[in-house]
C-alpha cells in the first residue's frame, strides 16, 4: 500500500467521492470531505474559474468551521479533475488557484498526462490519473504520475473492460505508487476488497450519485433505483468513446438503444445525436454497481454505512485469516514431516 500517511489519517475510509461532470456540486465535495472520505470535482463543472474558486473557498470554510467545533475530527481533502488541454500558461494558473485553496491531489482523465503531471509537479501537487488498460499504465507511469486511477470492467462513465481481479494486482506489480481501484464499487465490502487486491483507494461514481447532494434530475435518482446492470449499454455510439449507459435513458429521449447513430470521427463527440440529446445532460450513466443501489441516502448517512461494512469485511477477513493461517501451518508441518522420512 502506498498512501501518504497524512492522507490516510485524515480519512474515515479509503475511499474517494470519483469527479463526476454535471453530477458533482460543491455540496456533494463538501459533504463527503466532512463525511471523511476524499472529495473530488471536475473543474469543468463550474462555468468558469471564478466560479470555481468560489466553490473551493467556500468547502475551505465549510472545513475551517468543522475543525472549530471538533479540532480531532477526520476531514477528507477535495481533489480537482483538471482542464488536461488547455495551453499551458492557463493550466498553471488553474493549478495555482487551486492551490491557494489547499488543494494537493490533482485528477487527470484523458490523454497524455506527461505536461499535466510537470505543471503539477512544478506547483507540489500531485496527480492521479485515469487508466483503462496496462498499456496507458504504462505511458502514465514513464509520465510520472502519482497514483494511478485503474478502472476496471463495468464503471460508470468511460469504463474500461478488464476485471479488477486482473487488473488491480498487474498494476500494483509494475506501479509503486498509490493505486486507486474504480468501478462497481458500491459497499464497504468492495471498498475492503480494493485493498485485498493491492489498492490504496476505492474510487466511487455512481454509488455517490445516489445521494441526496448529488445535483441530478430526480429522474435519474429513480431510474438508479429501477436499473440492474441489465439496463446498461457499454458503447461507445453515445460520446464516441465506449462509456456504460442507462438505456431506459436513451429510450426517454426516443433514442433505439440497438440502433443508435454512429459518431462522426474518432474523439469524444456528439455531433451525431438529435437536437437537444446530450451526453451526461440527459443521456445518463451508471455502473454495474448499480445492482447494489436502492436508496437516496445523505452523503453523511452513505459513508457511515460504508464504513460499517468495510469494518465488517475486515474483522470477518480476519478471523477468516487466522483459521486459515492456523490450517495452512498444520499442512505445511505434515509436508515437511513426510519430506523429512
Ligand atoms: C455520470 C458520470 C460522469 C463522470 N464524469 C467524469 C468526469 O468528468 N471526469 C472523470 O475523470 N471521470 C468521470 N467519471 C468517472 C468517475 O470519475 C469514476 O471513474 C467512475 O464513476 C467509477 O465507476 P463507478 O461509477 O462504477 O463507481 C464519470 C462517471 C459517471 C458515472
């Protein structure tokens, strides 16, 4: 496990609230920065960065406010999703302004993340970013990035298609640096899960989209709640880059799931839709962990309840571990003693 001691102990669970375009608001990051856990925003949520910093000092006072009443309570750090291709002079004043709101861990999703990671760097931030497969593992890791956001099969949002069993340990053999696990995960269970495999974090979309803060359409809390992972289209038909869909939200805006327009060049677009059909806006996405969803909790309410069943997953590993570690030694002493005759 490679997480700063500093930022483990200032979580309840570890654990991230994933930046989420349209779905993350300053309440949600707040919310789950004072629930304990590690709060993340996509800087392409706020219409600009005045606005943006806005939202950033008032999580800063939110936190200072918290820290007054109970000096020893657990506050998560807030993570931004950066702008990854905006010239670079501009870059380094989104880091700065950032920074000056404390702002350490930084998110980088698409593309190269060489410059991002060195304009970071420059400023003492660190920089996680989002990978699919081994091969952009890689490019990230001769990048110099800090951690490593893998996501695995069945995620919300541009997913990727290996199984987390595969891939969390490959990653944790060739990567020394903080491995966050994404996708699927909605209970304390899994988030213990992620750490059995060789992860430092569990990285959460569409669980935190099922919270009262998240600033959705009610309908999408609802149609959460009505989906199984049967209702998910992986394809890449919608934003030109393969994501999971809901597909009760394609037929809502009178789109054929089977038959939808193909995308016009290669990239994230969506030139192909009808007038009015966005992605995010109104075609919406999940995970496959949405089988496990079926309430609207507050953020406060969910990450009490995950940290529930993360402590249970971990005392039942234990014990489950020493019964078989208690076996494993008596077969390893009848081996040894036939080998010994
Ligand atoms: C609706 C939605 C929007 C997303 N938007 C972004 C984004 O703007 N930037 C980003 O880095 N990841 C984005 N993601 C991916 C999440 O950060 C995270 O990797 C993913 O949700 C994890 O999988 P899960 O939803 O199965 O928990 C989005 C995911 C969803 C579901």
């Amino acid at each position: 496990m490679v997480l700063d001691s500093k930022l483990r102990s200032s979580l309840v669970l570890p654990a991230v609230c994933a930046p989420m375009f349209l779905v993350s608001n300053p309440n949600l990051v707040r919310e789950a920065c004072l629930a304990g856990i590690i709060g993340a925003i996509p800087r392409a949520n706020a219409r600009s960065l005045d606005v943006f910093e806005g939202w950033l000092a008032g999580i800063g006072e939110a936190r200072a406010e918290r820290l007054a009443s109970d000096p020893a309570a657990r506050i998560g750090p807030v993570a931004v999703n950066l702008l990854t291709r905006l010239p670079e002079e501009e870059l380094d004043h989104e880091i700065e302004v950032c920074r000056r709101h404390g702002v350490e861990i930084f998110i980088s999703a698409t593309g190269n993340p060489a410059l991002v990671t060195q304009r970071v760097h420059a400023q003492g931030g660190k920089v996680y970013h989002d990978v699919t497969s081994f091969k952009f593992a890689r490019k990230a890791i001769d990048a110099g990035v800090d951690g490593l956001t893998c996501i695995g099969s069945g995620g919300g949002g541009h997913s990727g298609t290996i199984n987390h069993l595969a891939l969390i340990p490959r990653i944790r053999r060739i990567f020394d640096g903080t491995v966050l696990m994404a996708g699927g995960i909605s209970t304390g269970a899994a988030i213990r899960a992620a750490e059995v495999l060789g992860a430092d974090l569990a990285y959460m979309g569409t669980r935190f989209i099922a919270t009262q803060e998240a600033g959705v359409d009610p309908a999408y809390h609802q149609m959460l709640l009505d989906s199984t992972s049967a209702d998910l289209s992986y394809t890449g038909g919608i934003s030109g880059v393969p994501a999971n869909w809901l597909v009760k939200s394609m037929e809502r805006v009178g789109l054929d799931p089977a038959n939808l327009p193909h995308p016009n060049g290669k990239g994230v677009n969506h030139d192909h839709l009808p007038e009015g059909v966005q992605p995010w806006k109104n075609l919406w996405s999940a995970g496959q962990g949405v089988e496990l969803i079926d309430d609207i909790p507050s953020v406060a309410d969910l990450v009490v309840r995950l940290r529930r069943e993360y402590v249970e997953a971990c005392e039942t590993a234990d014990m489950a571990d020493v019964a078989r570690l208690a076996d494993l030694a008596q077969q390893t002493a009848r081996v040894s003693a036939a080998e010994d005759r």
